[in-house]
C-alpha cells in the first residue's frame, strides 16, 4: 500500500462484504455500493475489496476504470451530469457545456475549487425530449439554454452557501 | 373525480413532482401513472370518472387550485384551456400500442392495477392456473413463432430461435436475462416501460423462463436510470409477495427468481456477450462468437438475452395469439416498434406503430414534422450503429429490410429528426467520438479504426480538410467493419458512410470550400455586422473575448476578421438581429 493513500472508514465496507459474501460475480455491485458509502473508490477500499474478493488490485481496478460510473476522486457536494446525447446534441448540448464550463471554471470531469460542483458529460440520461438535459443530484432539468443552465447553477450555489 | 399525474421521469423533470405536492396539500386524492409518450406535453395530469374524461398538459404548479376544483365539482369550465389541443389527440389516435399498452394509463406502481388490465393472465394461461389446460414449453415457443416477433434491441433476430436454441441446449442450469442496459443515445423506449409498466416485463420473461426452462433470471439496467431500479425493485417485491415470483409459481411446479444488476455506464455492455462479462463482475469485453450465449452464457451456462421491449410484447401475444401480432406490419417486419421521436421534432415522444407504415407518417404524420418552421434534412435512425436517411428517402417503410437498404437499421428505435441547422459532417464526427470512447478497447480495429475516423472527421470540421479525405474515411470504415469483433465496431462505420452516401456536398464544402453550409462548425464561420440593422448598443463589444469588435456608442460597429476566434458570442449577445453568421 502507498504511504499516500487515504484513510478511509473501512468497517463500513463490512455488511456490503457479508451481503455479496460467496458471490464471485459481485465485483461490480460491490464497488457501486462503496461509491454509495465514500462518494468515490479510495484507494485503500480498492484494496480492501481486492483482498477480500481474493482477485489482485489490479483486476478491481481495470473494472473500476471500464466503468464510466465509478470515480477514482472524490466529486464535488452537486454532481452535475451534462447530457451529449444525439438529441441534446443537435439542440446545442455545446453550448451549454460551454457556459457551465465558463460559470464554474471547469472542464469535463473537474471539480470546483471550493467543492461544490463537479461536471461530467455523459451519453444520454434518456429525457430526450427535454433535451438539451442535465440531471444535478438526480434531478433532471430540462429544455436548457445556456443562461438558464446559469441560473440553476447559481441558485444551487446560493442556497447552499445560506445552508 | 380522480387525478392522475403521469410520474415517468420525462414528467417529473418537467414539474410532474411539484403539481403532485400542490395537489395533494390541497386535499386531493392523487394516483400517478407513467408515461403516455406526449413528452412535449408534459406535465400531464389526467381527470377519471370511472373512464378518462379530460387530459390537462402543461400543468404547472401555479394550476393545481383549479384543477383541484374542476375535479371535485365535476365542473371544468376553469380549465378549458389546460385541455389537450384537438391536433394532439392525433398523436395517440394514429398509434397501436402492445408494448405500451399500459404505459400512461395504469399505476405502474399498483400489482392490483396491472392485473386489473389483464395483468398475469399470459402466464396463468400457460401455467393453466386459469380452468384451461395449459401450454407447454414448446406450445409458447410455437405462439412466438407465429407471431413472428423479432429482438426490438435491434438486431432483430428472430425471438423464437433464440428461446428454442437456450431450451434445447444441454444443462440443467439455464438462465434468462434482459438487456435493459438501453445505451443508444436518442432512445428511451425501455426505460419508459419500466417505469410505466414494469410488471408487463416481469410477466414477460416469466413467460421466456418458462419456456426455455431457465429459474434465474436478471434484468440489467442502466445506472442513469434510477426510477425505473426502483419501480422495478418494487414490481418483483409485490409479484413475490402475491406468489407471481419466486418457488412455486402460483401453487405450480414452475420457480424462477428474478434479481436486478445495475449496469456501471458502458455503451458495449448493450452487446450480449460484453454484459455477460459485465454481469460476471469483469470488463465488459465482448468474447468471440460461437460459442453464442444459448450455448455458454452467463458461468458458461445456457442463456437467453432479450432486450425489454420484446419482453413487453410477449403477455400480449400469449393472451390474444400469435396470429393477431403477425396480421400487423410487413412480409419480413412483424407487429408493432416503438420509437423514440426526438430532435429538431415538434411533437417529440414515444410512438408505437405497425410496421410498414413510412418513415414519413411517423415524422410528419404523428411528430408533425420539423418545429420552428425550418426545413427537414434527414432523420437519424439507429443511433450509433445506425445511419442518417434523408429527406429523398422518407418513403421508406418500417422495415427490417427496407431500412436497412438505406444504410441505417432500425435499431432500438431512436429517430433523432435534423433541419437544416444541422451539419452532416459534424453529426458523423459526433457519433464517432461517441463510439472511439465506448470502443471497449479488445480489437484494434475498432480501437484504432474509430479513433483514425474520429480525428479525420475532427480535421474537416476545423476546416483543415485534404482531397482524398473521403476516400480515406470510406477505406477505414470497410477494414473497420471487416475486421472488428463485436456489433459496436462492425457498425460503428453506419454514421460515417450513411452522410457521405447521402450527403457528399456538404463533406466536398468542408474540404475544398472550406465552407460549412449548416453554419455549424465553429472554425468555418464567418461574421459580421449589418450596419443597417446594428444600433451601436455596445453589447457584442462588451461580451467579445477577443476584442475584436470596435465601435463607438450609437455608431455601427465592425468585426476585425483577423481578431476573430468565432465563438458566436457576439450572435448570441445581439438584441436586433445585427449579426450575420455565415
């Protein structure tokens, strides 16, 4: 183990293992569960699984990597899905990306400075006909411009530096 | 009176949640149900008296008192105006829904409710629970065939041969599974079944278990969809409880346990043998074909995958014969197909029709067409796997066949309608960025090949365009589809040379005109002001990155071409209209 590594509650991981215990076929519920618990797959829960499912590190990991889900750091407080599918791309998904992008000062994948937003662009969260669409915290928000994709970023924003 | 607020996930992002909340402050008794397809209607909240009397769209929060009141007096004069236009009652008058059938008219979320509208009846038929003398395995196998009802995943593979190869494959442990891992961009078809109607896909692979004499069964589906897990968790709960599922199904010898595995965001997991490795808990890489799944599927056992829209049909053919579903469609495409309508479409939704109507009375017919007043270009169908078909051509049937004449397939059923905004060679070049990071990586076909179209495509939109281009792309897409080992790489090439089949100008004004006629691509736009139209406001100067804009206040202001990094600001800022893209 990396002396860099986080130190992650690993106890939590425990009912998951007796859930799936004997189940060698698990490896991909199991990691979404541990997403659930820490937000996203530390690396000393990476090798707590290995260990646990009796597979190397290296084989959780080549899993964790070929799965758009999974993260390897941690996301922001408000996770913010940005929809590129066909339908969000021929009615300007670019632009929206663009000015989430400009209004958070992040790229694809990134997270803010003060932890409060992460963006992901994904293939299609299935609401075409809103399209263009983003989903923060599993809510959808439909029928996007750029300046209304704006606006709920900063309401979101607000509310949460009043909370 | 009854409301009723459809609570798919396309209504919920559009209010459905909130009109609900307001109404049931209000003391309302409120039922829910999915989706009904008219997502451009959305929300919809529908008023009952034993049968439909009103269909209310657009219903915002602000509505719910009046609607509260029309319901409770039986009055509706104070919401004439919530009413569904006349022109819209078209859109499900000119459908035939077997898949959909409940969808947007039942609680999905009601075992009473399901089996209110014939709801398990399929299966106590075969089981001959229901005072008749039952079906065997075989006989169900026999009713498919008849009904000539093929995969709507879309490959189209005949369903009957499949469930026939799994149950006369050798082993005693057999397993079904459906592929809900609904991965094609533009198309949600699946997903509103599920969380419309998920006991109709319940019954429906019971049906298959049965048949191909498998007692586990999994449906696997897209993470991205969270109502429909949890709909669907709630749906094999209550089937359990009422002995639908689980030992003994209703006091028979036939078991089968059904369980859900949420996929983890991989668009090869659609392929069949890639989410058995997925369902294994590996990579979802795709393994060679034969040994095909009846065979060696999920731990190398004998294993049926169908996708949920062809799981949907299967109560519906059981209960009213094979022979009623195969009247429907065409020679070689039976029944009925789903799609998903989206786009540049005014009416957008989901539509079920008969198969053989055209492309155009779906589009123009039932969609009504391209919204905005702009002109059609061409409909995508297929999504990534699938081709662009232009207008010359909207006389094409629904057809396994016919469409895939054109170079398009019919696909999952998503049709993705375009004007003439948008640039054909940038829709190529977006599918092919889809596809190179999708490409699970195993052959190098697909995962070079992709990436080689990928930057090529890249190159002509950024007008950096060679003679010889084309040629290049439609050399890579034949040893692309020749060489790759699974379905994504064989058909990742469709996108590509569907647009150059049909829209080979608009490639040639990239490359040697250095022209997008769509106005699209951003590094081969040009623009100016109008000094006629431009008021000297100021505002495109302020927002230009650039500076490239000067001018002073009430004056005409100029574009500085030299300045320009074409980032449409200036287009998007302007109140009159002043600057023109080209």
């Amino acid at each position: 183990m990396c002396k860099d590594c986080a130190k992650s509650d690993l106890a939590l991981l425990e009912p998951v293992f007796a859930e799936f215990e004997g189940d060698r076929h698990a490896l991909v519920t199991i990691l979404q569960r541990a997403q659930e618990i820490y937000g996203y797959l530390p690396t000393d829960v990476v090798y707590r699984i290995a260990e646990r499912q009796g597979v190397s590190p290296a084989k959780v990991l080549g899993v964790a990597t070929f799965y758009s889900q999974f993260r390897l750091k941690p996301v922001g407080k408000n996770l913010i899905l940005l929809c590129k599918g066909t339908a969000c791309h021929v009615n300007g998904a670019d632009s929206i990306a663009a000015a989430l992008m400009d209004e958070l000062g992040i790229g694809d994948g990134g997270t803010t400075e003060d932890g409060m937003f992460s963006l992901k662009e994904v293939a299609c969260l299935g609401c075409c006909s809103l399209s263009p669409v983003m989903m923060i915290n599993e809510t959808a928000y439909g029928s996007l411009t750029p300046q209304k994709a704006r606006d709920i970023v900063r309401k979101i924003a607000a509310e949460g530096a009043s909370s | 009176m009854r409301i009723v607020v459809g609570e798919g996930s396309c209504g919920l992002a559009a209010g459905a949640g909130k009109v609900h909340a307001a109404l049931a402050k209000l003391g309302a008794d409120v039922g829910i149900t999915g989706c009904i397809g008219m997502c451009y209607l959305e929300p919809i909240v529908d008023l009952y008296d034993g049968a439909l009397v009103a269909r209310l769209v657009r219903v915002q929060e602000s509505d719910a008192e009046r609607v509260f009141k029309a319901a409770e007096s039986g009055d509706l004069s104070g919401v004439e105006d919530l009413k569904i236009p006349a022109e819209d009652e078209e859109f499900l008058a000119k459908q035939t829904r077997i898949a959909l059938r409940h969808c947007g008219i039942i609680d999905p979320e009601s075992l009473d409710a399901y089996r209110a509208a014939d709801g398990y009846k399929a299966i106590a038929k075969i089981l001959g629970v229901d005072g008749g003398p039952g079906m065997t395995p075989e006989q169900v196998i026999e009713e498919i065939k008849t009904s000539g009802l093929a995969g709507r995943g879309g490959a189209g593979f005949p369903t009957w041969f499949k469930w026939n190869a799994a149950r006369n494959a050798k082993g005693d442990e057999k397993y079904l599974i459906c592929n809900a891992d609904e991965g094609d961009p533009g198309a949600f078809m699946d997903r509103a079944v599920i969380e419309s109607d998920p006991h109709s896909l319940v019954e429906g692979m019971l049906i298959a278990a049965y048949a191909i004499g498998a007692s586990q069964a999994f449906v696997y589906v897209r993470a991205e969809y969270p109502l429909a897990i949890v709909r669907l968790q709630k749906a094999i709960r209550d089937a359990e409880e009422a002995g639908l599922l689980g030992d003994g199904i209703l006091g028979t010898g036939f078991s089968c346990r059904l369980r859900i595995k949420a996929g983890a965001g991989a668009f090869v997991c659609g392929e069949e043998t890639a989410l058995i490795e997925s369902l294994e808990g590996n990579r979802g890489m795709p393994r060679l074909k034969p040994p095909f799944p009846a065979e060696k599927g999920y731990t190398d056992k004998p294993s049926n995958i169908n996708n949920v829209e062809t799981f949907a049909n299967v109560a519906w053919i059981v209960l009213n014969g094979g022979a009623a579903f195969s009247a429907m469609g065409t020679e070689t495409s039976k029944g009925t197909k789903v799609f998903a309508l989206t786009g540049k479409i005014r009416r957008g939704g989901l539509v079920e029709v008969p198969m053989g109507l055209t492309l155009r009375d779906v589009i123009f017919g039932i969609g009504g067409g391209v919204r905005d007043g702009r002109r059609f270009k061409a409909v995508q169908m297929g999504g990534p796997s699938g081709g662009c078909i232009p207008e010359s051509l909207l006389d094409t049937p629904i057809d396994y066949k016919a469409l895939g004449a054109t170079g398009a397939i019919m696909g999952s059923g998503g049709m993705v309608v375009m004007d003439d905004s948008t640039c054909m060679v940038n829709m190529a070049r977006f599918f092919l960025d889809f596809t190179a990071k999708e490409s699970c990586g195993k052959c190098v076909h697909c995962r070079i090949g992709t990436k080689r179209l990928h930057e090529t495509l890249v190159r002509i939109t950024e007008g950096r365009g060679r003679d010889g281009d084309v040629e290049l792309l439609e050399e890579l897409c034949k040893g692309i589809k020749d060489g790759a080992l699974c379905g994504l790489g064989q058909t990742a090439p469709n996108p590509v040379l569907t647009t150059i089949r049909y829209f080979r100008d608009e490639y040639d004004a990239h490359i040697r005109e250095r022209r997008c006629p769509a106005h699209e691509c951003a590094a081969l736009r040009t623009f100016s002001i109008d000094a006629a139209k431009c008021k000297g406001c100021t505002a495109c100067a302020k927002k230009c990155p650039a500076g490239a804009i000067a001018g002073s206040l009430r004056n005409p202001h100029a574009i500085d071409a030299s300045k320009c990094v074409k980032c449409g600001a200036c287009a998007a800022t302007c109140r009159f209209g002043a600057v023109e893209v080209l």
